[in-house]
C-alpha cells in the first residue's frame, strides 16, 4: 500500500512497510507520529482536515522537544483523504468531539482489513467508530504518554508510557496484529480484552484530574499540594468508580484515589491536556469525560453531582 501523495514528495516507500495513518496533528497524534516514524518499521503519515497547517507539517515534518534533544522527523501530512490509499492501521487522535467527522472523512482510508484504533481521551469514541467501520475493525486503548503542543507539528514531550488496546467485539486477532505492528515501532503494547474497563480507568483519571487543573490552572502535582483540591480530586474518582460499577463495569481490584494521585505524581509538572485547551481558548473535553459520566449515571438511575457541577463549570469558561 502507497500514499499516493508521498510517492510523489519523497522516496517511494518500502513495500513491505505497513502503512500508519494518524488522524489528528494535536499533541498526541504528533507524539505518536514521531515516535512511530522515528522507529522506521512503519511508515506514518498524518491526516488533518486544515490544509494550511497539513502543508506546514509537511514541510517543516514534526519537532518534537524531548528531555534531552529536539529532533525533528519528516513526516507526510495531508489534509486531503484523496492523497492516501488504503492503511493498514488507523490511529485516531482527535478531541472526542471530532470523532465522528474525522471518521466521515477518512472513510476512503479504511479497507476492509484495515484495524481502526482510538487511544482518545474520553467516553463514546469507539462507539462512533463503530457507527461507521465494521465494528471488528474497530480497537480501543488508551496510552498514559503525555505531549504539549506548542505549535503547529510542534510538540514538548512530557513522556511515552505503554499502549493498551483491545477490541470491543473480541477480535483478539486484529488486537495482536495491530500490537504487533506498534510493537515493531518500538512501542511497549499490552492487550487487554476488557476493553471498556481499561477506557473506564483512564476516564476516571481524567475526569479527576483534568477539570479542576483547568478551573484553577494548575499543574497536575499541585492538585497534590492542596488538601481541598486533593480531597476534591479523590471524591471524583469514587464518584466515577460508583458510576461505572452501576453501569457493570468491572474496574477490579482498584483504588480509584490511589491511582489518581499516582498519576498526578508521576505527571507532576504536566497541564492536562484540558488545563492547555482552555489556555489556548480551544473546546475541551469534558462533555466526553465528566459530562459523559453524569449521563451514564443518569441512564442506571444513579447519580454524579460532582461531575455535574464540573461539567457545567468548565463548560461555562470559554462560553
Ligand atoms: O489528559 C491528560 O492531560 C492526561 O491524560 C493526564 C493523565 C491527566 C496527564 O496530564
């Protein structure tokens, strides 16, 4: 398989390379571009739907500044599906709310062996996947690495942590061929095949996490520091952990508050990826996290105020 546009920008590409698209040039996507090109196992390119900023990735490729360098990898972006054939391997990254029109768009790139993979944040994503590619070659997973995007194909990276993925409909087989293809690009991937638990803990994360960092704008350790906004955090992640185990969730043996304040720990000098959208005056995810969780609750006649109420706080910032 050959992109049709990059056979004509640069070296043809190895035959035998599976071809990566990545939709969404946001931090992680980029993250994800790079590291995965970088490895040059796989050839990845980027989808956009802004043909000024795909045209400025593709010539400047992906900068990605790193603890100890900055580096820059070429990478071909287009915003046009048109310049693409057929992938073997999707990767969706958009917000949660541009899923379904990222989906519509890259229609022409999905065949009917291709495997379809969100690592989004949020909840409902590869339910929209599902609505529009046959739902066993769609793969959901999430990825605890972290990214800020300072630019255009410019990236800071905060870390690269482990991919877990599964398949909704136990497709174990595409689950380990897409495991694999990441796996030969250098990335440590697990596969878990209670899917929706794993979207459920990373859910609860952030919707302990990312909207109190950007109601107070504050980095993700200081949540730590402050015992009304560490008390705040941990009530969260017992709502959320309530509100999937009425929905039948099986999160396991899990302390929600333990596992919040690891990651704030580990992800201490971060901004969440909420606190730099509303830096940036750009939509956030809380509908796909919070709000999300509220209305779940609501369908098992349980409720969650405190998602609720952050919902509608966060909701109100850019309003
Ligand atoms: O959304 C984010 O920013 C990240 O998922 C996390 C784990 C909260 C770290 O910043």
């Amino acid at each position: 398989m050959r992109l049709l546009g990059k056979t004509m920008l640069t070296e043809p590409c190895q035959a035998e390379q599976r071809q990566v698209v990545i939709i969404g040039p946001g931090a992680m996507g980029c993250l994800y571009a790079a590291l995965l090109n970088r490895s040059r196992s796989v050839d990845v390119s980027l989808l956009d739907y802004h043909p000024q900023r795909a045209a400025q990735i593709q010539q400047q490729g992906v900068v990605v500044e790193a603890a100890e360098e900055t580096y820059t990898v070429p990478v071909y972006c287009s915003a046009d599906p048109g310049d693409f054939l057929v992938a073997d391997l999707l990767i969706v990254f958009t917000k949660a709310y541009d899923t379904e029109a990222a989906i519509r768009r890259a229609t022409p790139l999905v065949g009917s062996d291709t495997g379809v993979l969100t690592l989004q944040n949020g909840l409902g994503n590869y339910q929209i996947l599902q609505q529009h590619v046959p739902k066993e070659q769609v793969l959901a997973g999430t990825t605890a690495s972290g990214a800020t995007l300072l630019g255009p194909g410019h990236i800071r990276q905060a870390g690269v942590a482990e991919i877990v993925l599964g398949s909704p409909v136990g497709n174990t087989e595409l689950a380990h061929e897409v495991a694999e293809i990441l796996q030969s690009a250098s990335q440590t991937v697990k596969i878990n095949d209670d899917v929706d638990a794993v979207l459920w803990r990373k859910a609860l994360i952030n919707c302990a996490i990312n909207p109190l960092t950007a109601l107070t704008r504050r980095r993700n350790g200081e949540l730590l520091e402050i015992t009304a906004l560490r008390e705040l955090m941990a009530q969260v992640a017992r709502e959320v952990y309530a509100v999937a185990s009425a929905a039948g969730i099986n999160l396991g043996r899990y302390s929600p508050v333990e596992a919040v304040e690891q990651v704030c720990r580990a992800t201490a000098t971060n901004q969440s990826s909420m606190l730099q959208d509303i830096l940036a005056g750009r939509q956030t995810e809380i509908e796909y996290l919070n709000g999300a969780v509220a209305e779940i609750a609501g369908q098992y006649d349980t409720a969650a105020p405190l998602c609720e109420c952050l919902a509608a706080l966060v909701q109100g910032i850019n309003c």
